[in-house]
C-alpha cells in the first residue's frame, strides 16, 4: 500500500515539475490565411520575445498559463493565454485583425437644388413692384436706403449661427479624447468582453472610468500598448470592485 502511495505521489509530482518545464512551441501568425513577417510575439509572463519569419511562423519557450502577445504596426494586437493542451500540440495559429485605415476628418456636403423656372411675366411683374416701392424714382426725394443694398442686420445674424455651430461642432469633436482615440486605434473591441470579461453594455462605461484617471493623459503621451494594457488590466479590478460595492 505505501509503495502505490509513493509511486503516486512520484508520478503526480514528476507531472507537475514537467508542466512547469519551459518547452519550445512552434506557431504562426496570419491575417486573410496571408502569413504576418516581422510580428513581435512576446511572453509577457517570462520577459522574452521573438519575431515571426517570412512565412509568419515563430518559436518561443512557454510554460502553461504563460501570456503571449503578438504585435504589428498595422494589426490590432492579439493576446493569448496558453494552456498545456496547446503546448503539447506545438502548434499555435494565430490570426490578426488589420486596423481600419486613418482618415483625417473631412466634411463633404452634396445639396442639389431645384431649379428655378422664371418667365418674362415674372420679371416684368418683379421690376414693376421694385419701382412701385422706390419713393425716390417717382418723387425724386431720398428716402435714405441704398438701391440693392446689403442687409447688414441679416448677415450679422447668418454670421453669428455660423460661429454657434462651429463652437457645437468643436464642442462634439473634442469629447473624443486622446486617450478614447488611443482604445480604438490600438485595442481590438473583443479584448474587453473576452479577457476583461466585461458585459457588451459596459464597454463604454468601463473607457469613460479609465478616461476619467489624470494617468490616462500619460498613457495617452506615451502610446505603448503594453502600458495601456497594464493600466486597463488595473482599472478592471477597480472596476468590478466598485461594482460590487454599489450592488451591495
């Protein structure tokens, strides 16, 4: 009985030292089933990092439960946890999402207007009305206006709605800040419901939260997308507790 005893206890801890083992695991990185060149495959957990080749394939030393991040100029990252499962099957595929292209704003407006039929008779009956109104054509007295003048009144009105939607448009536009620009250019939308476990519905609840931290404008100045997961892997924790906190 002792002997099975050791012998177990041998085995489960020979098991446990193997999968504590770093092994060598091969993958490769895609996008559109095209292999990824030169993407930045980091093991977050153990500090090393490696690049992928021509054919987008790449080798690293991982342990289970080691964190892998893949990185590219014009991809949204991708972050993957690894299981012994995957270890033992040596074979990481990986696929990328390509950011959508950048665009500076710009406004286009398309008005089509009707056009507009005059006959001679209009214009007759226009000109006729125009010298009915003029006091100075008919008793040659100045009445003070200016014939086909300006009106000033009208314009500085025009002028003034114009400044007021310019200050609506650049009160809308300057709600999206920096560091809301910086989530959605560098963190894919999956990242918050799949690895921060967060409902659909608090998605933007969870960016206003971090955007309200003074440390988002640091994060924002630095753009590097291993400090702005750290920060929203914090702010998560906050999060949930404050969430828990309220329901209770």
């Amino acid at each position: 009985m002792k002997v099975k005893l050791l012998t177990t206890i041998s085995l489960f801890s020979y098991q446990l030292a193997v999968s504590q083992t770093e092994k060598l695991v091969h993958g490769k990185v895609l996008s559109n089933n095209n292999p990824l060149n030169k993407v930045e495959v980091i093991n977050k957990t153990a500090k090393t990092s490696t690049r992928t080749n021509d054919l987008g394939e790449f080798s690293i030393l991982v342990k289970a439960k080691d964190s892998l991040l893949f990185f590219s100029k014009d991809y949204f990252f991708k972050r993957l946890k690894l299981t012994q499962e995957e270890i033992d099957q040596n074979n990481i595929l990986v696929t990328m999402i390509i950011k959508p292209e950048e665009l500076n704003e710009v406004l286009v407006t398309a008005i089509k207007f009707d056009r507009i039929k005059t006959s001679q008779q209009d214009i007759d009956t226009l000109k006729l009305n125009k010298d009915a109104r003029s006091l100075q054509k008919y008793t040659g007295v100045y009445n003070g206006t200016i014939t086909n003048g300006m009106d000033f009144s009208r314009m500085g009105t025009g002028l003034l709605n114009l400044f007021k939607n310019d200050k609506e448009a650049l009160k809308k536009r300057t709600s999206q800040t920096d560091f809301k620009k910086l989530i959605a250019a560098s963190i894919p939308s999956d990242f918050f419901t799949r690895d921060l476990k967060l409902k659909p519905e608090e998605v933007d609840l969870f960016i206003e939260f971090c955007d309200a931290d003074l440390r988002s404008k640091t994060i924002s100045e630095h753009n590097n997308v291993l400090t702005t997961m750290d920060f929203l892997y914090a702010k998560n924790e906050m999060f949930k507790k404050l969430k828990t906190e309220t329901k209770d």
